[in-house]
C-alpha cells in the first residue's frame, strides 16, 4: 500500500507519517520546494520526500498520477489564519486548487481501473460565524474569513466527488495538539517560553487574545481518526473535536503549573500588536458520529496534553535532538 502525504513536514503528516511506515505502507510526502523536512527526516526516516508546489496543480495532478497511491491524505496548503488574509487569492489557489487537482486525478485514475481513497483536512472554522454550539456535521457552515472560505468550498468539492462515486471524504479538524506542533502556533509559542522561564532563560510570556476558548485535542487520535475514515466501508466527512472548550488562560495556568510555577499572573503580558480580531467564538465539535460509525474515541486529557507539550519542551532545554515518543 501506498500513501500520499502532502505538508508531510507539519504536525500531522509527520504523525501520520510514523503510524503509517510502522504498519508497512510505502510513504511518499510532498512539501513545499525550499521547505525544511528535517523534523520528518528525523522521526520517519523511511518516508520518501518530494517536493511540490500545492499552488500549481498541473505539477500536482501529474505527480499523483505518475505515482499511484492507494491513499491520499492533504494537509497540505496555508494554515495561518493572518496569511490566508493577508494573501486571499494565493490561499485560493493552494487551498482550493490543490483539492481540484487531487479530485481530477482521482477521476482519472478511476477511469484507469484504480480506485484511491482520498481525505481532506478541513477545519472547524467552517463554522465559526454559527451561532449553534457544538457544532456537527449538520450544523450549517458559517465561514467568515479567507482561510475558513476556502476550508468551506474544499467541504464542496468534496462532497460533489462522492455523489460521482469516488471515494473522497473531509475531516473537520478542531484544533490538536501535540509536542510536534509548529511553533508559529500559540500553544506550542506558550510552552517554550514556560519551559524557558522556569528554566531562567526567559523574563516572560507576550500574548495576543488572552480572551479565547478553544476545542484543543491530542494530535495523535485526530490522525488515527483519518486513517480510520479511509478504512471504513463508505466516505463520509467527520466533526473531530472534544466538544469541550477550554480558555487560553486555563492552558497556560496548565502549562505554568507543570513547570512548577502556579503564580504566572506576572509573567504574561498582552500586546494589542499581536491581537487578532476576528477569533471566533463557541466552536466545539459534536463527534458523536466519529464515535458511532468509527469506534473513534480520545486518549488524552486536556491536561495531559499541556504536560506533554511543557515537558519535551523542557527536555529540548538540556538536548536539542531529543525526540518525542508519544506515551
């Protein structure tokens, strides 16, 4: 069996990356030219790596059908919210136009006599100008910004290929964590600098919105879910979340707290600079029919989650190399 990964070098893909070559699959992750893969090289060795540019999708489309996989999973594409609206034409181009590609060489290739299965990770901001919480997959989309526009139209796109009978489906991802997350995301950027403070390296923490509520997940079961969803019988799209929501305040008081500190009140600072103004609200996601149709169940809490992030970040203090094992 052969899996496609594209944005391999990202949280998921190199998750998914590990699982996948630990249950024999052949991997092959695309990343973008000029990207570094080095955190990949490290924990999935064995992934063969190309790179591709998601915006051009006659380069994408014929590389999928020069290399034939059984699976395609894309996480691929521009995940920062302040990118997407800074640059809402080229997040098109690479959101959209990268899941039009895979979906016309999914078609050829059926036409071929090969039938690859095909997920899309989506994102819970689909939903982010609801008023209704939880959030499932009926829960009619609300997208209000570039990024989650576009997350919207792939959800589209998606569901017209399986009424042609092709095997394509979309997880609605809410956020996930993990020691593997990227550190241009918050919660990753909080636990460096907790394990850099309790370590007296740092003086203190400079936040945005400290006014925010998030579903935070761990990493892990989110891409376990995927691979179930390509498993399973027929396509349908998937809600993956907790269906809690916690303030960004509780996890940095957790994140604090498992560097042994629990007054932090002192050591967080606001900057109105680093504000974004557009934060949704409210959304938590309602994965009752992941639970049912996939035996899909979480395996951290969301304590358990902040602990794992502050203490690698604190071994990455003394050893640099170290690598994550997820326990």
């Amino acid at each position: 069996m052969k899996a496609l990964i594209t944005g391999v070098a990202g949280q998921d893909g190199t998750l998914l990356s590990q699982m996948l070559l630990a249950d024999g699959f052949e991997v092959v992750g695309l990343v973008k030219p000029g990207h570094d893969s080095a955190i990949l090289r490290s924990y999935a060795p064995a992934a063969t790596v190309q790179f591709c540019d998601l915006g051009n999708p006659v380069e994408l489309e014929n590389l999928i059908l020069e290399l034939q996989p059984d699976q395609i999973f894309n996480f691929g594409g521009i995940s920062s919210l302040a990118e997407a609206a800074a640059f809402p034409d080229v997040t098109q181009r690479v959101n959209v136009g990268a899941v039009q590609a895979i979906l016309s060489a999914t078609r050829q290739l059926a036409l071929r006599g090969r039938q690859l299965r095909f997920v899309q990770a989506a994102s819970g901001t689909v939903f982010e100008g609801t008023e209704s919480s939880p959030q499932n997959e009926f829960t009619p989309r609300c997208p209000v910004t570039p990024y989650a526009i576009g997350k919207a139209q792939t959800l589209e796109l998606i569901n017209a290929a399986r009424e042609e009978g092709l095997f394509a489906t979309a997880a609605i991802l809410y956020n996930h964590e993990s020691p593997l997350r990227g550190e241009v995301f918050v919660t990753r950027r909080i636990t460096q600098a907790v394990a850099r403070i309790a370590a007296g390296r740092q003086e203190y923490l400079e936040l945005g919105n400290l006014d925010v509520s998030r579903d935070w997940g761990w990493a892990p079961d989110y891409v376990r879910a995927m691979r179930l969803m390509l498993d399973a019988d027929a396509p349908h799209d998937y809600v993956l979340g907790t269906g809690q929501s916690h303030e960004l305040t509780e996890f940095i008081a957790l994140a604090f707290l498992a560097a042994g500190i629990s007054d932090w009140h002192s050591l967080v600072r606001s900057n109105d600079d680093l504000r974004r103004h557009t934060d949704p609200t409210l959304l938590r996601g309602d994965s009752s029919r992941a639970y049912a149709e996939l035996g899909w169940r979480h395996t951290k809490s969301f304590e358990e989650i902040v602990n794992s992030m502050v203490e690698y970040d604190q071994l990455l203090l003394d050893d640099p190399r170290a690598l994550w094992h997820e326990t």
